[in-house]
C-alpha cells in the first residue's frame, strides 16, 4: 500500500511537471499599443527623434515599414485591429458605436488567446473606451481589466488633473472651473465638458517624474503585473497600452529637453493637393477643441480646409509630439527591462504598433481622420524568439497582426479572419504577402465637420488602396459600404498619387493622360476588392 501511494504521488508530480512544462514551452505575448503614434521612429529611419528603447526592440524583430490602418481614427482601428476584421464587417467607424452591439459574437485576439489556456490580462488604452463596453471589453479578459491604481503616481502631485495637467497653474484653472460647474448644478459629464472648454492646453513642459502622468504609473504598475505572471504556471498575453503621443502633448521637461525648437521640422506642402478631392480633406476638428487654439484662429490667416496656425505654434506642437514620443519610448524601455530581468524575452512574442499615423501640417491638415499617407501609414513591429530581426517594406496591414500572433504561438488560426499571416515575412523579408493594403474613412457630407464623434451616419465613404507606388482613393455617396455591390453611379470623386513622383500628394492625377492605365488598373483593384467583401 505504502508502494502504490510513493507511485501515485510521483506519477501526480511527474504529471504537474509536464502541464507546467507545457505551459512553459506556449510562447507568452506582449502586446503594446501607443496612440496616435506615427512612423518617426529611430528605427523608421527617422534621424532626429530619440527612441533607444523602441529602437532596441527592432532589433530583436522585424519591422514592418509600410503597414497601414484600416481607419484612421482610435475606436474603428482599434476594433479592427484587435479582431482582425475589416470596418466594414466590425461597423465601428465612428467613436460612439459599440463593437459588440454589432457583432455580439466576434472574437477578438485576446479572446481567443483565453480559449487556448492563456491568462490574459490588459492595462491603459488599448481598445478605444467609447467603441467597448465598460469592463474594456469583458470577453477579452481572464481577469478584470486594470485601473491606474493611485498608489503609482509620483506621491507629492498625485493624479494629474482632466487625467491629463501638472501645470500648477492649469490645477488651479480647472479646480476654478469644476467649482463654477457645480455651483451651477451641473452634473459631472456636464461639468468636465464646462472645464474643458476653459482650459485645455494642447501641450505641457514641467518638470515632474514620469509617474506625474497616466503613462508613467500604468508602466509601474505594468512592470509589478508582469512580475505576477511569471509566477503563473500559464503563458499570459498581456497588453499595454500608452496614450501619448496623443493630445494634449504632456510629457516631462527631461523629455521636451531632447530637442531644440528651431530644429522642429515643418511640414513642406501645406497646401491643398492640385485636382483635389475637397471631401478629402477636414477642419482638424479635434485640434480646434483645444483652448489655446481657438485664439490663434481668430488672427491667423485661415484657409477653407485645415487648420491655418502660425508657425511658432506649429514648432510648438511638433516639439511637443517629438517629446511624447521620446517619454513613451521610455515606458516601453521599462516593460522591454522587466522581461530581461525575470529572464522573459527568450519565451515571448512583443508586438508594438501605433494606432495610426498623424498630420503634422501636412496638406494644412492636424489629427488623423484621412486616408491620406500621414494619417493611414503607422508602426509595426514583431519580435519572435528563434526568428531573426529584420526589416521589410512589403504592404502590411493591422488585420494581419491576429493570424501572425496565432502562427507564432503555434495556435490554429481561426476562420474568417481578413488578414493573413506576416510570418513569411519576418523570415524572408523580400517576401510578399498581399499586393496592396487597404484603409478607408467615413465622411458626413460636403461641409467641414466639426463634431470629431459625428460619423455614425455617415453618407459618404471613401476607400483607399496603397501599393508599393500609388495611392487610389475612391469615394462613394448614399451610404454606400463594401459590403454591398459595387455602382459606378455612386462614385462622388477619385484620388491616385505616385509617391515615387510625388511624395508629399502634391497633385492628384487620377484624370491625367500619362496616368489613365494605371488609374484603370487600381481601380479594377478597388472593384474586385469590393467583391471579396460581399460575403
């Protein structure tokens, strides 16, 4: 008996050393997502921003030089990128819907990471709030999304006001304002909207330790989650996601002091392109809600499309977002050292992307909101172990990035998905996955739209293709979505730039003699990819 007890106890020990072995071979997946970064990266073979830690992370994998987003705008490209589906199939192309309200059953990345025995777990923005429900969708998670938890703010200043300001002076500013709200009986929603249209910077240089801010505490508190799951006999996927460089351009003074002004690079073409498409272009609405904005729109030399701002503003701004960037490099640099530490890099999967690009006066253009090459071309990159680091310049899109994760991690890709797998790519990186990627952004008629959250009806749609040369862009009218059959009839305008001829989208030549077989071949293209989507 007592025989028969000494083997049953070896054979349940040899038995947990196989499940925990097993668990241990599963290949564990770091996910980080960064707002409304754009592909000025060190590693993008950009010269003048500093970004070490983004840089040494590119190193360890393939970066994906020509990806795009499916929409360029947080809550649509994040829903799309997070399923794998098109915006299309998702019908999140606003930043009011809801994913699950319109498709209750679609399965996201994390989700079906949970299915396959991993815990998954999440912190700071990576799907958009407004297109989720409140537990940042539920499905997703094996344990309650984080909150910033208080106790990893910097302990003198606390929680930064609006979750955004540490400016002493804007603290008192918005303290005077939530106090005139409440005197007026305003309840809280209306009372945050009250301060905002007071005071609401656009950017913030003071000299504060990184936990001052959001970005800063969710790193520490991501560095102690990660501690916890190699604890965990189960592989983890764990997201992080950072808000900066989004508005309002927030960051410490060690971060602003990288750069030098004068150095701040204007955009070249600030102009409308020739033969435009005026229902491509937009009055940089989100910009405009900012408080130190409207006063220089009063004076400044004001164009009918755009945002019109004088140029030491725009140095400001791009100073600003070149700080951002370098302050969220630096968040990354504290997750890339944690996984060194707990001898974690060998045995996981790092993808970092950034949601979309950005105009930095382009075109007169600020924010995201085109399919324009500033708004739609964002960052991608893929660190695998065992797989050498590399760059490619094939067409890539964020839909590929749910079949690529399962590949690597020897999972079955599940059926349905509008991506396809970049492992080829990461292993040869001349390989070519798809010909073209595609991206497209919702308009709500001819006139400027001011309401950055008004798109929900929107009657026209305008879809774009990119391949290694040109740019197609077609827009359709009546509601008109790809999932339905294609009509001429509905056509309210046509884009086509050669970027080899002209990079900065100078002129449109969609109607030029020179070009009408390759407009004719793109736009085959964009009907036969409209096909593939009635399904």
């Amino acid at each position: 008996m007592k025989f028969i007890r000494i083997t049953s106890l070896l054979i349940s020990v040899y038995s947990l050393s196989i499940l925990n072995l097993s668990a241990q071979q599963k290949s564990n997946v770091l996910f980080i997502a960064i707002d409304d970064l754009k592909p000025i990266l060190g590693c993008y073979g950009d010269s003048l921003v500093k970004t070490p830690n983004i840089d040494r992370l590119a190193k360890m994998g393939t970066v994906f030089i020509n990806n795009y987003c499916q929409q360029a705008v947080c809550g649509p490209t994040r829903a799309s990128l997070m399923t794998g589906k098109r915006p299309d199939y998702t019908k999140v192309w606003d930043l009011k819907t809801t994913m699950r309200d319109m498709n209750p059953d679609i399965l996201s990345i994390p989700q079906y990471f949970a299915s396959q025995g991993y815990s998954t777990q999440g912190i700071g923005k990576v799907y958009d709030p407004r297109c989720v429900d409140k537990e940042l969708d539920k499905p997703s998670w094996s344990v309650p999304y984080y909150k910033t938890d208080p106790k990893y703010y910097d302990a003198k200043l606390g929680e930064p006001a609006l979750i955004r300001y540490q400016l002493p002076e804007t603290r008192a500013l918005v303290d005077k304002y939530f106090k005139e709200a409440t005197d007026q009986g305003m309840k809280k929603s209306e009372a945050n909207d009250y301060v905002l249209k007071r005071i609401r910077p656009t950017s913030e240089c003071i000299d504060v330790p990184d936990n001052a801010y959001n970005d800063g505490a969710n790193a520490l508190q991501a560095k102690d989650i990660l501690i916890k799951l190699n604890k965990k006999s189960e592989p983890f996927f764990f997201a992080v996601g950072f808000a900066k460089p989004h508005l309002p351009f927030v960051s410490p003074k060690k971060y602003w002091d990288l750069y030098k002004r004068e150095d701040m690079p204007l955009a070249p073409f600030q102009e409308k392109s020739k033969n435009a498409v005026d229902v491509a272009y937009h009055n940089a609405g989100e910009i405009r809600a900012y408080s130190d904005i409207a006063p220089l729109t009063s004076f400044s030399d004001t164009k009918e499309y755009g945002l019109s701002l004088p140029i030491d503003k725009q140095k400001e701004l791009i100073h600003g977002y070149y700080a951002a960037i370098s302050y969220t490099d630096a968040q990354v640099g504290i997750l890339l050292n944690t996984l060194d530490s707990l001898n974690l890099t060998k045995n996981t999967i790092i993808v970092l992307w950034g949601d979309h690009g950005w105009h930095l006066g382009d075109h007169n253009l600020w924010c995201k909101h085109t399919n324009f090459e500033q708004a739609t071309h964002a960052p991608l990159i893929i660190s695998s172990p065992k797989i050498k680091s590399n760059k490619t310049t094939s067409q890539t899109e964020f839909i590929d990035i749910f079949p690529t994760l399962c590949e690597l991690a020897n999972l079955k890709i599940p059926e349905n998905l509008d991506g396809v797998s970049l492992l080829p790519l990461m292993k040869n990186s001349k390989a070519i996955v798809k010909e073209y990627s595609v991206s497209q952004y919702p308009r709500s008629g001819g006139d400027p739209e001011t309401d950055r959250l008004g798109y929900a009806s929107a009657k026209v749609m305008g879809y774009s293709i990119r391949d290694a040369r040109y740019r197609y862009t077609v827009w359709m009218k009546n509601n008109f979505r790809s999932t339905q059959p294609f009509d001429q009839s509905l056509i309210l305008g046509e884009e086509l730039y050669d970027y080899q001829a002209d990079p900065l989208e100078k002129e449109n030549v969609v109607n030029e003699k020179k070009y009408e077989k390759v407009a004719a071949v793109r736009r085959n293209e964009m009907i036969t990819f409209f096909k593939s989507q009635q399904k």
